[in-house]
C-alpha cells in the first residue's frame, strides 16, 4: 500500500503511534536506572548480577532485531509490529510482577523480544508510509530520531519520579495501558502488508544472540575477574566462536537470517559501522552522566532526570528543523564525520569534570555540545543505512542498522564500565576516585567518536548508489507490491 492509498493525514497519526515505539523501546533500555537499588533490595540481586537487569533487555532486544527484521519481510510489518507489542505488554507484566531474580531477568528478557519485533518493523513500516516523498521521508526520519534521545531521558526522569512516589513495579507497568492504546490503533493506522515466501533461520538468531550475550557478559565481568583471566578469555572466545559460527550459517543457507552480500552494497556497511561505534560513544556518556549527577553532584532522581532535559531538547530541535536541511545541502558523509568529531570534543570536555564541580560549569556546556555532534550524525547514518539496501529487504537493512547501534550501546557501555571500575569508579564512597574513573569513561567514550569520525571519513561514500534515497527506493518498492 502506497502513502497515495493510505491517506495522507492518516499516515501522519501512523508516524505519530511509530516514533511512540521507538520512545517506548529506547525508554525501556533508560527507565529501570534508578530504580536498581530498590529492585535489588527487594529481590536479592546480588551486585555484580544486577546489570543484567539492564543487559537482558539489551541482549535480548540487539540479539534478535536481525531476526526481527527479517520476520518483517517475510510475513508483513504491521503483523510483527502488532505481535511486538504483544510480546513487550507480557514482559512488562512479568517484570512487574516478578518475586525472584530469575523471573525478572526473564520478564526483561521478554521485553526485549518484545523491542526487537517492534523496533524494524516500526522503521519497515515508516519507509512504506512516506517512501513515495522524499521530503516526507527526510522529516519522517527526523521525527523518528528525535524519538529516541527522548526515550532515553524520559526513562530517567519517569523512573526517578515513579521510584521515589509510587513503586518500582510500575517502571514496567507503565508500559501496558500504552501498549493497550498501540494494539487498538493499529488496525486503523497503519498499512496492511503482503508476505512472501521464505524458511526463518531460527538456529542463526540463536547463536548471534549468544555470542552477543556471552560477548557483553565477559567484558562487564573483566573488571573484576580480570582482562587476563580464564573467564574474561574464555568467555571471549566462546563468544567469537558463536559469532563465527552465525557467519558459517548464514554463508550456506539459502535463505539466511542477513544475506551476508548485503554488506557489498556502497555504504550499506559503513553506515552501520558509524550507527555501531555512534552508540557505543553515547550510551556510556548517558550512563556515566547520571551517576555523576547523583553519585559526586547529590541530586537526586528527579533532578537528575532534569538536569538531562537540555540535552534532548537540543538533540530534537536539531534533528527535526536542522539537520534535514543540512542533508539536502551537504550530504550524509559530511555530517556524520562533522557529527561524530562534535560528539567527541563533548565527550572530552565531560572528561575533565571535577569533584567539586557543579551543573552549569561542567555538565550543560559539554553535554550540549555532545548531545549537538549526536544529532548531527545520527540520522544521516540512519537514512544511508536503510536508503542502500533493496526494496525487497528494508526489513533486514532496518534489522541490522538497529542491531548495530543496540550492540554499539550494549558493548561500549560494558566496556567503558569495565574501564572506569578499574580505575575507581566502583568506590563510590570516595568521590574524588569515583569521579576518576568517570572522567575515563568519558575519555575512551571520546575515543571511540574519534574512531567513528575516521572511519566514516575512510569508508563512507559521497556518490550515489542505485538506491539514491528512502524515497526513491520505497517509491519503487510501492509499484511492485512489496509493502513491508
């Protein structure tokens, strides 16, 4: 169903329900910091276990987007984003309800299914709906984007306020009557998509996400086990021999979970190499900031989550009024090397932050200027990712684009949480040592932007490829039928 079919305003409210999903999956990654304490209280978690009630979510969500994308190709967007929602409204009630640690590492595992079904059937579906206009398309995207950063500080500031006055249930309730409200207007909203033939490769999603659970789980682990010991390297090397085994799989299956020749399409891999490394540098800085803000600055839930509302409002402004203009003006390759260099000289700036430092000196100059290189570079990788890919395959090009900047979020934080542990940020009754380590998260987040910006000056493409914009290719995915 082409946007000519579906209705014009029509596709504005479909926008409107697809960034609410982005909001939501990105708010579920954001919302249970603060409440990790009294979670940990009231169910036994033990310290070095509690991350994972973070990291099954992550895993969960970034393991199977792949296998997310490709359900969407084969049996139609609306129908995996409905089942997502589905999904992700069970784990809720799980977490929620949970009495035991296993039950609520399970519930958020099952809401990170739940993500990783809604996640690129959302993107599949937003590509159909204003493929046919590039303009559209471009302030779409942006809409879609601006979603996220969103997402991420909403989950503070609402996890903090429903922590500290209701319970920490409800960080997880919460998502219910809103998926209610998703379910209902869905048969309304958004386009009916067609199937195709095709096998799912089930056993490729398995050991993918395996290798990227045991991956995340070794390198959290490092800081105390240490990056010498059996279980770090072990760990890690189970974790290459599952993902190996995932590339074997996919190179001899006929119909694979990711067409491995999906990755020779011009600027395909290198827009997603700059997603992978742009959320391993921003995630950590999110992270390390809040625990600055409360841990060395004392403010508490609510103001914390305040303190983090600049930041958004400049990522969304730039995203929805600027950076589409920049686009047609400049290209997708400037700005993501411009953005990605931006983000590193805030995330250099944050480095130097002090123990007796306070909010208007060393956090809301630098992480403006952080939260300005995000934005600059996020959507312009976001739309090369998806605008290479065939028609045929927009649910596996939005699978892998997300998959790499969840897997960048999830194994960059591990890592810089690793790094800043060791050097004193896990004493957080010595301020001046835990601010330390935090100003080396902030560091190696900065390197790791610095990698991105040289790698997609390298790698990124300025000449078109035959899938020029998401416009033109869902144009001509629109004549053929192939709807999502």
């Amino acid at each position: 169903m082409s946007t000519t079919t579906h209705g014009t305003s029509r596709r504005w409210w479909a926008l409107a329900l697809i960034a609410a999903a982005q909001f939501m999956v990105i708010m579920d990654t954001s919302i249970i910091g603060v409440a990790l304490p009294r979670i940990q209280q009231d169910l036994g978690f033990s310290p070095e276990n509690l991350s994972w009630v973070f990291n099954a979510y992550v895993v969960a969500f970034g393991g199977l987007l792949l296998l997310g994308g490709r359900l969407s190709d084969l049996l139609g967007a609306r129908r995996v984003f409905t089942a997502g929602w589905v999904v992700l409204l069970a784990g809720s009630a799980i977490a929620g309800a949970a009495g035991e640690v296993w039950v609520e590492l399970a519930g958020r595992a099952t809401q990170g299914i739940g993500a990783a079904l809604i996640a690129p059937s959302a993107l599949t579906l937003l590509m159909v709906l204003f493929g046919s206009e590039p303009k559209d398309m471009t302030k779409a995207l942006a809409l879609y984007g601006a979603a996220a950063p969103a997402g991420g500080t909403a989950g503070v500031f609402l996890g903090g306020v429903i922590t500290e006055y209701i319970s920490w249930p409800w960080v997880f309730y919460i998502n219910i009557p809103i998926a209610l409200i998703a379910l209902a207007a869905i048969p309304a909203l958004m386009p009916q998509g067609q199937t195709r033939r095709g096998s799912t490769d089930f056993l490729g999603a398995i050991t993918v996400t395996a290798g990227l659970a045991v991956a995340v789980y070794s390198i959290v682990r490092a800081s105390e086990a240490g990056w010498n010991s059996a279980q770090t390297l072990v760990g890690l090397l189970v974790a290459v021999a599952l993902l190996g085994t995932f590339l074997g799989i996919q190179a001899k299956r006929r119909a694979p979970l990711v067409r491995l020749g999906i990755f020779r399409t011009p600027n395909l891999g290198a827009a997603n190499v700059a997603q992978l490394l742009l959320g391993a540098a921003w995630i950590p800085m999110w992270f390390f900031l809040n625990l600055y803000l409360q841990q060395v600055l004392g403010l508490d839930a609510f103001a914390s989550g305040s303190a983090l509302l600049p930041m958004t409002t400049i990522i969304m402004v730039i995203m929805i009024a600027l950076a589409p203009r920049l686009m047609n003006r400049f290209g997708a390759k400037p700005m993501v090397v411009a953005g990605l260099t931006v983000l590193a000289l805030g995330l250099g700036w944050l480095s130097l932050l002090r123990p007796d430092g306070g909010f208007w000196v060393d956090v809301l100059p630098a992480s403006v200027v952080a939260a300005t290189g995000m934005a600059l570079a996020f959507i312009p990788s976001l739309g090369t990712a998806i605008a290479s890919a065939r028609p045929e395959e927009g649910g596996l090009a939005s699978g892998i684009v997300n998959t790499s900047y969840q897997i960048g979020s999830a194994l960059g934080l591990a890592a810089m949480t690793a790094l800043a542990a060791s050097l004193g940020a896990g004493n957080s009754d010595d301020v001046v040592a835990l601010t330390g380590g935090l100003s080396a998260a902030f560091l190696g987040a900065g390197a790791i932007a610095v990698a991105g910006a040289l790698i997609a000056a390298l790698t990124l493409n300025r000449s078109r490829s035959r899938h020029t914009t998401p416009g033109e290719r869902n144009d001509t995915a629109a004549r053929s039928g192939v709807t999502g």
